[in-house]
C-alpha cells in the first residue's frame, strides 16, 4: 500500500502541530517544511493560517509560498487551504479599512462578516453540494469548528464549459459565506478540520484519499 506524503508549509502562521497531528492520523507521512524541493515533491501541500490576512500574507512571501502554490497547481498537484490558508487564496483582504493583495489562485475580496456577534466561534453546520470529495460520507448536520471575522462572502470565478464546476460549499453567520472550496487540484476549508473532532478527522482522510 502507497503512503501519501503531505508537507505542512511553514510561513511562520498556522496551526502547525495540531494540522500535523490531525494528518498523521490519516496514516500519510507528514512534514513541516519551508523547503521548496520538499512542498513541490509532496503528493498534497497544505497551507494552514491564523490571525491576519495581510500579515500571512507577509510571512507566506518571505517563504516564496506564494510560487510552490502556483507551481504545485500549474502541474494539478493537490493543495488544502485551511482558515486563513483559505483567505489568502482570494485575489485580495479587506481589515480594517486596509486591503492586503493574496495569491490570487481564485477572483473576489476577503471582507468583515455582516454579523452581530464577532469572531464566528464555535460549531456550525454547513451546506455541502452531491459532487464534494472533502464532505463524501460525512452528515448534512454535521458541525464543523469555525474560529474568523472575514471570509469570502461570493464565488465570482466562471467555469469554462469543459471543466467541472467547482464544490462551493456554504456556511451562514449574519449571511452567506463560503465554508469550502473544491476547485480542481486546490481545496479549502474556511473551518479548522484539525479540531473538528470526527468529522474533521474524515474530511481529512477524503482529502488524502483523493492524491
């Protein structure tokens, strides 16, 4: 049996040991790398990410992170985004009034949530669609762990006629936002799987199954 290997990239943000653990009990073979050769030759690249926008942001250039992601998806090479690692896949980051730019691997703004009550902490449920991977087998009332303020609130990206859309899926806190992304190779949980018990844990395993 094949062992996947997963690099956790190191950009100074993240929860790194818990995302690590959490992979590990997936049975992949697990490393916290800022190494290029090391991210570029994983079978899945996973970008976690806490605080900030602009400042992951900052951390994940210092890294040159921005390139091994473009690099591993311009030759389909699988990518997890995870809260913040999620954000900066956006174009752009909007705190506090100030704008930070992203990666740009997806169009559209990272903004506040239109919520009373801030940060979204806690568990909540999603709205997974039939064609997910990361959600497959996992119940419809199923909570994950959210912990943010920002998120992005539309999907502006076309689908050109030839590919598979992608798998929105969505979450609501003072409105609609999108919880998960599945978009060929590049994946993105704005929820922590690492600390969504369970179900996390299966998400997880989807994901790794799927390299």
């Amino acid at each position: 049996m094949t062992v996947s290997t997963i690099a956790v990239l190191d950009y100074g943000s993240g929860n790194l040991h818990s995302a690590t653990r959490a992979l590990a009990r997936t049975g992949a073979r697990v490393e916290v790398t800022s190494d290029h050769k090391v991210a570029l030759a994983a079978d899945g690249l996973v970008v976690p990410g806490v605080g900030a926008f602009a400042a992951c942001m900052e951390g994940l250039r210092a890294v040159r992170g921005e390139r091994i992601i473009g690099q591993r998806l311009a030759g389909g090479r699988p990518v997890l985004g995870i809260c913040v690692g999620m954000q900066i896949l956006f174009e752009r980051g909007v705190e506090f009034g100030v704008e930070a730019e992203g990666c740009g691997e997806w169009p559209g703004t990272v903004e506040r949530l239109q919520a009373d009550v801030l940060p979204h902490m806690g568990w909540n449920t999603v709205e997974a669609p039939d064609n997910s991977t990361l959600f497959a087998g996992i119940d419809p009332d199923t909570r994950f762990y959210f912990v943010h303020s920002y998120a992005a609130q539309s999907w502006d990206m076309p689908t050109p006629e030839r590919l598979a859309p992608p798998a929105l899926t969505w979450a609501d806190h003072g409105g609609k936002f999108l919880a998960a992304v599945e978009n060929g190779a590049l994946s993105a949980t704005q929820f922590h799987p690492e600390k969504s018990g369970d179900a996390g844990a299966e998400l997880l395993r989807n994901w790794v199954r799927s390299l």
